[in-house]
C-alpha cells in the first residue's frame, strides 16, 4: 500500500482537503487518537467516486467518520484513510412532504430545523452528538425513539455498486446498530416527520435536555455509553453495583455522574479507557455474570477490549 502515492493523487483530484498524519484527538469527542494516515474531505459526491478507486488502487484501507462521537482511536492513529464528507452532504430541505437531509449534517441542527418547520417526530434526538450519517449507522436514540423509526429512504454509495437507494423498512433497525452500518457510506436521508404541535414539541425538547443534563456527564470529554444495555438491564446500573463509579485509570474515569460513560479528564489516552474497560467488563461478570459488550466503536490497533 502507499499512502504517499494516493495522497498525491488524491491531492490533483479531489476538491477537499487530504491531509496527512492528521491527529484523531482532533476529531473525536474523546479528545483522543493518534494520527490518522489520511484525513480526507469529501465535498462532492465527485469527490466521493474519485477517492474510493484512488484509495482501492493503492490499497489504503479507509473508514467514514461523522463527528467522531462514538468512537474511541488508538493513541497509535490509524493507519488508514479516515474519510468525512463536507459541503454538498450538508444539505436539508422539504420535499414531497419528507425532511431530506444530508449524511453530514449535524443531528442538533436536523433537530432544530424539524422543530422550526413544525415537524415532530425528532424530539428524542436533542442532544445526542454527531451528524445524521453517524445517527443511521448507529440506529441513535434513546427510551423516546430512534431514528430508524423516522426513516422512509437512505441514499448510500456502496463500493461496487455505486448510489443505492434502500428503504428504511428493509433496514434491520437494532437496538444502537443498523443493517446499514459496514455497507457503504451514507449519503442522505428522507426522513418522515409529521406536522406537530410547536409548544408540545418545543416542551418534550426541553423535558429531555433537562433529563439529559442531570443524568450524564455533559461538558466532559467522552463518546457517550460505552456498553450497551443488555436485554432487560442496565449497564450503568451493573457498573454502579460492582462498585465501579468513579474508578480511574490515568487520565480516564467511570463517570460518578453516569456509570456508563468513561470521561476524559485530562490527557486520557485510548489505553487509560481500555484499562478501565477490561476492569469494568471483568468486575461485571464476576458480580452479575453479564457479558458487557461495547457500544462505542473501535479504530486503529487494540488488544480485545
Ligand atoms: C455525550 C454523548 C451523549 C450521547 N448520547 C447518545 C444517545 O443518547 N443515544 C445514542 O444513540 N448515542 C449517543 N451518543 C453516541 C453518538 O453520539 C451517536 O452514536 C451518534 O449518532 C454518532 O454520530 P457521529 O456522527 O459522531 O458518528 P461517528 O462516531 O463518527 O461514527 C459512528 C459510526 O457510524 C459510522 N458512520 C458515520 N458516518 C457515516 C456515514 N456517512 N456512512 C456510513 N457510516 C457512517 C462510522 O463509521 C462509525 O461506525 C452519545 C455520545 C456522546 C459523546
């Protein structure tokens, strides 16, 4: 593989920005990461198309990253292309009655935009970090909703095959994971919302923001639940019980706030949070006999966390 060679023909080809060696920290709401080979924008779906071959031919393995809130990077980097769309997946508008919107828009502005033009179905959404893209491969959500329940179709660019059009009903929408995840890139999607009621959406906004304030660590560096729930518990409740809160490794701690979110309290590294992750997933199984399977996506080298 030669990541010189793609960079410099990717450099005379593309309209967005390839950078090298570029710092994950930068782009991670974990403020941790090491270099990533590659950091490309892609700000056109030309872009897009010229890239992937590009990327293919030289043999540098690539993933998309949204807003890097769900993951956790190796302090080694990546040793890859870490690929972000820019301008032109930025877009939202009206459209035969559905909310199009672009993979990379943020999901707080998709939100605010739904609850300006009178449309509910988004509520649930205010909050949670990252852009719509990130939301779709994640199926995000919360007790209220997910995005998958919103979704009519998604326009992805699968290698291979090129612009896809999958609809949301044939989309297996798990619990925190989607079937679109792993086939491609989403590119937009039209989501269908319903006229609501301006002061009835605007007050569930607020009771989740509230809700969302007194029960996670907001303003600390972190990328949310590490551990999804298992069936009919609570990871954070497991963690709680196997006396686990506020444990500290380094520069990372198992939030006193919420016990499933392990926060960056300055200068953490990937391997401070794995460290807590093997004590927390250890500590556990010997307590409840849970198997604790992370949330969080993983890039660079790890040892199994
Ligand atoms: C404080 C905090 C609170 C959070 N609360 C919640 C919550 O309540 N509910 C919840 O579900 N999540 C929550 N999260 C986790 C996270 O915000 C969501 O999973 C979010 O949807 C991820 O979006 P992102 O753009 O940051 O994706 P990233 O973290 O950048 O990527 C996540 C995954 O999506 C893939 N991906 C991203 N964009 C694309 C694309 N265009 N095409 C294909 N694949 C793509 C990535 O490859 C990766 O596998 C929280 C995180 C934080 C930091």
């Amino acid at each position: 593989m030669s990541v010189l060679d793609a960079r410099q023909r990717l450099v005379s080809s593309i309209t967005g920005e390839v950078r090298p060696s570029e710092p994950m920290a930068r782009h991670t709401t974990y403020r941790i990461g090491g270099p990533a080979a590659l950091f490309i924008v892609l700000e056109t779906l030309h872009d897009l198309t010229t890239a992937l071959p590009i990327l293919e031919e030289e043999g540098v393995p690539w993933t998309v990253v949204g807003k890097g809130s769900d993951f956790l990077v190796a302090d080694e980097g990546y040793d890859g292309a870490v690929l972000v769309l820019g301008r032109e997946f930025k877009r939202h508008v009206v459209e035969d009655g559905f909310l199009r919107a672009g993979a990379a828009l943020v999901l707080a502005h998709l939100v605010q935009d739904a609850f300006s033009r009178g449309f509910s179905g988004l509520e649930w959404a205010v909050g949670i970090p990252g852009t719509l893209g990130g939301a779709l491969a994640m199926n995000a959500g919360t007790r209220e909703g997910c995005i998958g329940q919103v979704v009519d179709t998604v326009t992805m660019y699968v290698p291979g095959q090129g612009l896809t059009l999958v609809h949301g009903r044939d989309v297996a929408w798990d619990y925190r994971r989607s079937g679109l995840a792993g086939r491609g890139i989403i590119l937009e999607a039209a989501l269908n919302v319903s006229e609501g009621e301006p002061v009835r959406i605007r007050a569930q906004m607020e009771r989740s923001l509230k809700d969302r304030k007194t029960t996670q660590p907001i303003g600390q560096p972190s990328a949310g639940s590490v551990f999804v729930n298992p069936p009919g518990d609570s990871a954070g409740r497991l963690i709680e019980a196997a006396g686990l809160k506020g444990t500290r490794m380094g520069g990372a701690r198992v939030s006193p706030v919420h016990a499933n979110f392990i926060v960056n309290e300055g200068g953490a590294t990937a391997r401070d949070v794995v460290g807590l992750i093997r004590i927390v997933k250890d500590a556990v199984r010997d307590r409840s006999g849970v198997e604790l399977q992370p949330e969080i996506r993983f890039l660079g080298h790890f040892e199994e966390a």
